[in-house]
C-alpha cells in the first residue's frame, strides 16, 4: 500500500479493505474506449455491451474450477520439464512447491463452492468487475460450477475453450488431424457461451501438436471472432512463434494476448517489446505476490515509454495459499490490491493504470458475435 497523508488515511477510517484497495486505483471519470458496433462480452450469464462492465476491474486469466489432481499434476510435469532442461552435471531441483504447505497436498479448493462463491464476492467489493476463467475439458474445469458461484456472488465470469499443452491434452490428439481439432474446439464453443479461446499454451519448446492446436485455433478465431490468450512455458521462448502461428493464420495480432510474459525478467524487455510492436498485448498475470519485485521495474519503465495500451495485467490464480480464506493480502483481486499499487510507487499514473486494469481487457475482450449464445 502506497503511504497515505492523515486526511485521506481519515478518510478511509472505517471503510473496509475493499474501500481501501479500491482507492488504490480510483475508476476515474475518463471517457470510455471506443468498442466495435455490435461487440459484447460473452459472460456465463449474459453477453454485456463493454461499457456495461466499465465500473470494475477486469482480470483476464484466472482459475477458479480445475479437476481434483489437475496441480499436483502440473507440478510434476514442470518439475520434470526443469530437470530435463538443465546442462548434464547440474543438481536436479526439486520441483517448485514442494514441501509442507504445497498444493499437491493441499484438498482442491476450485471444487468447492461455497468456498469459491465468497471468494468471487470478496473480488467483486475489492474493485473486481469481471473475471476471465483460463480452464476448458482437458483440465477439467466445470461450466456449471463457474455458473453457480458467479450467479452467488454476482461477479460476471467468462468461460473460455481450447487445449491447453501437450501434456494435458486428450491422449488422441497426436493422431487427429488439425481439421478434427478445429472440430472439438467448435463444438466447445457451440456447447457453452464461451468468452474467450485460452489459455493456448506450448508446455516447453513448442510441438509439433501445440503448433497444430495453434493452427486450429486461429481457425476458430475466424470463424468466432472470439478473442485469444496464450500461455508460454519457459520464459518467454515461444512467445514469437506463438504469435507467428496466429498471424499466419489470419488473426490481427490486437486481438491476442500472449502470456506469462512476467515471467520473462530482461531489463531491456526484448520480447515484450517486439510483441508490442507486432499489436499484441502482453500478459503479465501472474502478480501480487513474490515474484512482483522483479516485475515491476520491467513495467513501469514500458509504461513509461508508452506503451500501457498493450499491457494486460492478472494473477493465474491457482494455489490455496492465494486466496482470501488462507491469505488476507491474497484472494483473487490481488492483481489490483497489491500489485497495481507497487507500480504506483514506481511512478506509474493512475490514468496509466486505470486503462491497464479497466480498458485493456473489455477492449481485448469485446467481440462481434459470429456464433449465437447458446443459453
Ligand atoms: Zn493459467
């Protein structure tokens, strides 16, 4: 929290934590962006015309539903991707985690909904107006359950469809063709209203599938207009072909965001630049926590360069140790409570922010329909 002068800290005696983390960034009266005629954004309730949801903060890659088992999994396949990266002779490190308090021993809380119904209603007091969940099949997230704690909570959630990254995908995909995939991922899209394609991710180095699933993607984007974000593995590496893939495919870069770019630290901020430069927003969504001290140099110097209009700020929320319950500084608006106000610190304007948080994302998320809401 940015030091506060004795009026304003009297003038939030008696308010409570929402009111505070809201104050860190005032929803100032500025003109809303312009949106496409026609564009929506496709919520699990209903499709909003943008402005609707202009009153909160957007986070556009969440989790809030993954299947029983799904992060002791990710744990082991990313402690096993770091072992096998590293040079012959060097220790092998222990998979990130692991230990007393890991999520691989932790109940999964995604499953639980009364849980998970007050913790969307916290989000929304602290300043959250809608709230992007990044899971589709083949990690096992549940439409009805994001249906139950949103309408619980009042929080707008959009679900999204796609594959993930080669070790989570169906066992078959391997052998389907890129028309099959394509296929499986309309009929996703079909199944459920569905707001977003991500997060589309290549696991390590990107293969030979993921390029497929890439490739079938950018087809779905085509024939759904619906917006995608992505995820990348070993920081930053295949941020460029991913983008590469969807270009060639005939998507216009401004309607992607490539992702986990915060996990990219170079003071010179290469990739994230040149994915700029392409139109694309950068993801840096995975804040509020340790990893915001490195971070935030890195962004405020792109802020300050001018190029906040391109930066997408979020969380992944996915362990137990973030959420409200077990962490009164976490819970799901952590992006907006803790890490926005250290890049205030930094230097960056509210002005700046406010578009970060509340334009960026119902600009990256609104989109002309081509499929028809199914409920
Ligand atoms: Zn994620």
């Amino acid at each position: 929290m940015p030091k506060l002068d004795p009026t304003r800290r009297q003038a939030l005696k008696g308010m409570g934590a929402g009111a505070l983390a809201a104050t860190a960034l005032p929803r100032l009266a500025t003109a809303d962006p312009e949106f496409p005629p026609g564009s929506v954004i496709r919520t699990l309730s209903k499709d909003y015309a943008p402005s609707e949801l202009a009153g909160g903060a957007t986070l556009f890659h969440e989790h809030m539903s993954l299947r029983n088992g799904f992060m002791v999994d990710w744990m082991r396949y990313a402690g096993e991707t770091r072992t096998a990266n590293q040079a012959p002779g060097t220790p092998a490190r222990p998979p990130a985690g692991a230990g007393a308090g890991a999520p691989t021993a932790a109940p999964n809380f995604l499953v639980d909904e009364d849980l998970m119904a007050d913790e969307m209603a916290i989000a929304k007091r602290e300043g959250i107006g809608c709230i992007v969940d990044a899971g589709h099949p083949d990690m096992g997230r549940d439409v009805g359950f994001l249906r139950r704690i949103s309408q619980r909570s009042g929080l707008p959630i959009v679900a999204s469809a796609g594959f993930y990254t080669q070790p989570f995908y169906p066992k078959d995909l391997g052998a389907w063709s890129e028309d099959r995939v394509f296929e499986e991922v309309m009929q996703q899209v079909r199944a459920n209203p569905t707001g977003a394609l991500g997060e589309i991710g290549s696991w390590d180095y990107i293969t030979k599938d993921e390029r497929k699933v890439f490739r079938a993607i950018a087809r779905v984007h085509k024939a759904s207009n619906i917006p995608i974000f992505t995820h990348t593995g070993i920081p930053g590496k295949s941020a460029l072909e991913q983008l590469d893939i969807l270009e060639d495919g005939g998507v216009d870069p401004h309607r992607v965001v490539i992702g986990h770019l915060g996990n990219l630290v170079d003071a010179s901020a290469e990739i994230q630049r040149a994915i700029i430069r392409r139109g694309a927003y950068i993801g840096i969504d995975r804040q509020g926590g340790g990893g915001d001290a490195q971070v935030v140099p890195m962004i405020a110097s792109l802020i300050a360069q001018g190029y906040a209009d391109h930066l997408m700020f979020s969380s992944d929320l996915s362990s137990p140790r973030e959420i409200k319950r077990n962490n009164p500084t976490g819970g799901y608006a952590k992006t907006l409570t803790v890490f926005v106000p250290k890049l205030k610190a930094a230097g960056a304007s509210d002005v700046d922010l406010h578009k970060i948080m509340y334009d960026n994302p119902r600009r990256f998320l609104a989109f002309v329909p081509k499929i028809k809401r199914t409920t």
